[in-house]
C-alpha cells in the first residue's frame, strides 16, 4: 500500500496546498478515472495535498513516479504548486514530471511548464467502454485464457519479456494493490504467449499490461486477454472499463476500438529538462 506523507503545517509558511482550491471546472470522469489508475498502479510513496498527487517509485516505471495535478489552480498559487512539487522530486534525486490532461489538469500548467523548460513526452489516449458492449463485441473468451486472482510466476516472466523494468520493484508494485485484481494469461502450446490485468475500483475496472510475445501477434490473443477480463469484470460487478495507450501504437488502439473502447480524452507528460536550482552551491 503506498506510503502517505503527512503535510506539515506547524511553523511553515503558507502552502501552495493549504488553501481550499478553486471551484473545479472540469469533467469529473476524467479526475476519478486518473485516480483509479493510481490507485491500480501505486507509487511507493504518495503526498496528496488538495487534489495533487505527487508520487515516487525509484525503480518503478517512470509514468508511476510523475505528479497526478488533479485540482485546479491558477496564478501564482500555480506557480507554487509546480515549485512544490519540483521540491519533493529534487530531495528524492529526479526529475519532476507532470500528467497533463485537459479537462483534468489547470488549464494553464501545461503551458507553465513549457515556459519552465519541461519537454513533452508520450502522446497517450485514456479510453472507455461499457463493459455490457466490450462483452458483446468480443464474444466469450476461449478456453485457452485464465484468469487468477493473482499473478503467476508465467504470468509476470511474459508480461516482463514484452515491458521489461526492474523486476523486483514491478513484483512491489503489483503487491501493493489492494483492489480487486484479475490476471488473464493466454496459453498456447503449453506457453503463456500473451497477460494482461485488470483492477476493479467502485464500478470502473481498468485493463493493464497488455502484452503478447512477439512469436504470437497476429493470432488473437491480445483479443482474447481482453475477452477475458471483460467477462471477469462482469462477474465483479464493474459496469464501465477504461484504459491508457499509446496513441502510435495502431495495432493496440485497433483492438481497442473493435471492443468498443471511445477516447474520453487525450494526455501527456511534461518533464523537466533538469533538475530544479535549490539555491545550495553555485
């Protein structure tokens, strides 16, 4: 379970957190979609302060260890904000990274950090479906596709060989899931060829790690991975599914489409060129 920092108040100026925010004017859906992801996939260590979430995860992959800027903000409390958070990435060694979605981010962040040096990386898509139409597009899954209620040794050596990272912190990460969790492995030939997994969180399940082996693309089983964790999110009451890719990936954003997900919205990363200056030496 992430580690949550408390905020410290005593004897410290006023914070650029400690002030209600302003009144939100964003779709809701996309704020709580992006929560749920966090929650799926956990940092190691989680400061929350008034709708941002600043997470880190040394050895995890970089999209965990990124700010979650779900509050709106504007002026220079936004400045503060976006200094603060710069504070907590540079004392933990790197670099700060902001998630930039419109409609769930302040409007006006993006083009801060631009002006602050930060580069743009990983065009993504955040998709939706209902789980009712993905089941009814996709059909039963076959009998070659299992799911368990947590990962396999098989499961996790294939879902790695296609991602990569650091093991042992991915081993960490899954463990400190607490939701609901399916695991689908397509095995074919007695080898598990494609994983993915997905989190069921108050009526959403979100679909995770999708990989196929390269020998077995082209088969169907990405197809059938997401079957199965449509049905498996049936059977655990989620009415909605949601999921994040890569908008160049065109075979993956293809399946997709074909299961009934749409593009609720589209985001980024903005990424500090360097290391803030402290003011600690020259």
């Amino acid at each position: 379970m992430p580690h949550i920092l408390p905020q410290s108040r005593a004897g410290t100026p006023v914070s650029p957190f400690r002030e209600k925010s302003e009144e939100p004017t964003v779709p809701e859906p996309v704020r709580l979609i992006q929560e749920r992801t966090a929650r799926a996939v956990p940092a190691e260590t989680v400061r929350r302060a008034d709708g941002w979430w600043l997470r880190d995860a040394p050895a995890a992959a970089w999209w965990v260890r990124s700010v979650l800027p779900n509050a709106d903000a504007s002026g220079e409390r936004l400045v503060c904000r976006v200094e603060a958070a710069e504070e907590f990435y540079t004392r933990r060694g790197s670099l700060a990274r902001f998630q930039i979605s419109p409609g769930a981010c302040p409007d006006s962040l993006d083009s801060l950090l631009a002006e602050r040096g930060y580069r743009v990386e990983s065009p993504m898509s955040l998709r939706t479906a209902s789980v009712a139409r993905a089941v009814d597009l996709l059909g039963p899954p076959p009998a070659w596709v299992v799911v368990d209620e947590h990962p396999t040794r098989a499961w996790f050596d294939t879902w790695h060989a296609v991602h990569g990272g650091d093991s042992r912190a991915e081993w960490a990460l899954l463990e400190r899931v607490r939701c609901p969790s399916g695991f689908a492995r397509a095995v074919l030939g007695g080898d598990v060829v494609a994983v993915g997994r997905a989190v069921v969180d108050t009526g959403w399940a979100g679909l995770f790690g999708i990989a196929t082996l390269p020998r077995a693309r082209g088969r169907g089983a990405a197809r059938a991975v997401v079957a199965a964790l449509a049905h498996w999110a049936a059977t655990r009451h989620a009415d909605h599914l949601y999921l994040q890719v890569e908008r160049d990936n065109v075979a993956a954003c293809r399946l997709y489409t074909r299961a009934g997900f749409r593009e609720l919205c589209g985001y980024h990363y903005r990424t500090a060129a360097r290391p803030p200056h402290t003011g600690d030496g020259p």
